[in-house]
C-alpha cells in the first residue's frame, strides 16, 4: 500500500520509522517532511495547511493511508475532505480535533462529563478576565484557548504577573487568534505524566505511558518550548493510577465525545497531573505527542498500519497493544537561544554514527539538506533517542549518542529523565 504521512517533525520522523517496518507499505510519501523523513520515504513540497493540494496529490498518487501528524491540519479539518474525496486517513475529523483545538470546549467537556480536572473559568473579554482574577488565589495558570504551539501556557505566581499574561495573551495577541479567548485554571501540582491512546470511536487502548521536559533550561527553568525531551515509561503511572484514569478519564471522554456526536478517531493524548488528590487532566491533543512520539513508539511491538486501519474502521477491540519490556528516553538537540532567537544553517556531522547501531535513533526536527550538506533549520534540531533495559540505562545510552552529534551552537538540557532517579 502507498502512504502518505502529513507534518515535518520528530514526531512525523517517528511515524515513518514505525510505518517503515510494516509489511504492508510498500511507498512512503511525506508532506513536506524533513531531510531525516527523506531517507524512509519520498518528501514532496506541499505544506500541512495547503490541504487543496495534500488532496489532489494523494488522489493522483491513488494513496491508499493518509496518516496526519500535525495539529492545525487536524483542527482544520483535512481530514474531512481526504474523506470526502475517498482518501482513507488516519486522525480525527475537524469536529473531534477541537478536543485540541479549543481549551475552552475541553474544560467545558470535562466539567459536562465529570471528567477530573482542575477548576477554571473561560474568559471571551479581557476586562472580565482581570475583575475574576482579583479573586483568585496564586499561583494561577493562564491557558490561549487555541493553539499555540505548545507555548500558550503562562503560570503566574503575583496578581500582577497575571494581569501581565492577560495583557499578553488577549491584548498584545502574543500567541494570535489563539489568544481570542483564554482560560484561567486552577494552579495544580505533582507529577506531569503523559498517556496517548488509540481511539475508533468508540474503544480506547492506551499506548505506553511518557513524561515531556517543557522547560528550556535544566531543573525546569526558562521559558516553556515544544519539549526538549522525554522519556517512557513513568515511574509514577503506577497500576493504581492506570485504573483510577481507565474507569474515571480515558473511557469517560470517549463516551463524552460520541455523545455530543463528535465520534473521535485517531489518537487521544493525555495530559496528566498527579495531584494529592488524585489523577487531573490537564489537556488533550489530538495527535501524537513531540517529543512523546519519539519514545512510545520505538517501543510498540505491533504494525502500526494494522492498528490505525482498525481505528478507522472501528475494530480495534480486536488489537492486542503490547509494548516491549524496556525503556527509553529522548534528548532534544536544540539551537542555543530556543525558544526565542536562535541562528540556522549550522553544518550537522556525526549523524552516520546511528547507522548501525540497534536501539538507538535520531529524529530530525528542524534540518535542511543543502549544498554545504545537512543543516540546522528550526529551533528543535534533532531528538537523540535510546532504549535501555530499565530508565537509567536508557538515559545514559541516550546522553552518550549526543556526543555523537555536532553542530555550532548545540544546546540541550542536562537532566532530561532525572526524575527516574527520585523514583
């Protein structure tokens, strides 16, 4: 079968490795990928927003699985039209991607469906915001109700910094239309873990669990960026807690989003916080986690193809889920400066060293092939990804095969995994 996957990342560069083993594929396209996808499969020059296009080619190339990656195509609804025009696709229609798309419906979902979660309030007018905030207690979390990047979150700890991030986010427009409308949320803490799972509508099979490293800088410090590395499984998702979210969380918004008739197929990526309380949602996407991807999926021992054909056609009660016995953790290459300013075009040497060597994996974020070769092209520069046979193998292996990268201006965070030895 033809495959056309749809994103540029490390977490489309994951999905093609995994696409790449299944026996099923015999051609991989990628729309636009990058220069690590290129190696697996064919990358073509159609942007993840130019959906006329993503369209008319999958038709011409009579593709067989349309796989999205991405956010904003999903909560723009391509979906929708692959489906219109005969195209089978992986990932939820518009209405189901605003599970992502919305913080605002999703808080409502969750209040609705007495899904756990923490107390808020959803503000349209900026005036209303800063009157509720006046009542509120501090720290307090500030969420852009649409998209972001990953970067719409602001935790403020004084009145006056809330005023400030409301200003940010509704007035100076700091995220775009994402900033139209904002939540105010309850400051929660304990430890964040991350859970995705597959979905047909109706059955939800959890994948292994994960945890995500936000921050820029070591010990949780800087500004928040798209991740700077992860590692799975979580310590801390006990058994206890994967019972708590099955009966109370996962099944709860499925069922939730098939009764407000917005039948969810693809992946649920969930947020969590393990609160003194127990288990809170903090968010869902819609799609496959970044970093998450470039961890959980090394480790799945199923065809992936086999297992997205059964979330579209509703069968995936039929899948057995397994996930080998070990671990693995990935560490984000960056460009020194990320989240803010940084400089591109930085040779990258070193990449033949993941050759041949099992286990390990390096998934291209932001590179560029060009004339004086391979390139930084993007803030997030490649994920170093390793497994081991517990988590602390697993790191040390992962912060070996960074030193087999170089490029100028090479900046990572130190202590991606470091929680594992406090577990």
């Amino acid at each position: 079968m033809k495959v056309l996957i749809v994103g540029s990342g490390g977490r489309e560069h994951a999905i093609a490795t995994s696409v790449a083993k299944s026996e099923k594929v015999d051609k991989i396209y990628c729309a636009p990928g990058n220069a690590g996808i290129a190696a697996l499969a064919e990358c073509v020059a159609i942007g993840a927003m130019e959906f006329e296009k993503l369209v008319a080619f999958a038709k011409e190339k009579s593709i067989d699985l349309c796989i999205v990656g991405m956010d904003d195509p999903l909560v723009g609804g391509l979906v929708d039209l692959m489906e219109e025009a005969g195209i089978r696709t992986f990932g939820p229609r518009k209405n189901a991607a605003i599970l992502e798309g919305s913080k605002a419906f999703s808080k409502d979902l969750m209040k609705k469906y007495a899904i756990p979660t923490a107390a808020y309030e959803n503000f349209d007018d900026p005036d209303k915001a800063l009157a509720y905030l006046e009542t509120c207690d501090f720290p307090i979390v500030l969420k852009a109700d649409g998209l972001a990047l990953g970067k719409g979150v602001l935790i403020c700890n004084t009145l006056e910094e809330a005023k400030e991030g409301v200003k940010s986010i509704m007035l100076d427009k700091n995220f775009g239309s994402a900033g139209n409308r904002m939540v105010i949320e309850e400051f929660m803490t304990g430890r964040e873990v991350s859970v995705l799972s597959f979905v047909d509508g109706k059955t939800i099979q959890t994948m292994t669990s994960a945890q995500d490293h936000k921050r820029a800088k070591d010990g949780d410090q800087g500004l928040n960026t798209g991740g700077m590395g992860t590692f799975s499984p979580s310590p801390f998702y006990t058994e206890e807690v994967d019972t708590f979210c099955k009966k109370y969380i996962y099944q709860p918004t499925v069922d939730a989003m098939a009764k407000e008739g917005r039948e969810f197929k693809g992946v649920i990526f969930f947020g969590l916080m393990l609160t003194e309380k127990g288990p809170r949602v903090l968010e869902y996407n819609a799609r496959f986690g970044d970093p998450e991807a470039q961890v959980v999926l090394p480790r799945m021992k199923n065809d992936i193809i086999e297992v997205m054909e059964a979330c579209i056609d509703g069968t995936l009660d039929q899948i057995d889920l397994q996930f080998e016995d070990n671990a693995a953790v990935c560490v984000v290459l960056a460009s020194d400066g990320y989240p803010v300013a940084y400089e591109k075009g930085k040779v990258i040497s070193g990449l033949e060293a993941f050759d041949d060597k099992d286990g390990y994996y390096c998934f291209h974020a932001g590179t560029k092939m060009t004339d004086a070769g391979l390139v930084t092209n993007g803030g997030r520069v490649l994920g170093v990804t390793a497994k081991g046979k517990d988590l602390k193998e697993a790191r040390a292996n992962a912060y070996a095969a960074t030193n087999w990268v170089q490029f100028e201006n090479k900046y990572m965070r130190n202590d991606i995994g470091k929680a594992i030895d406090e577990a």
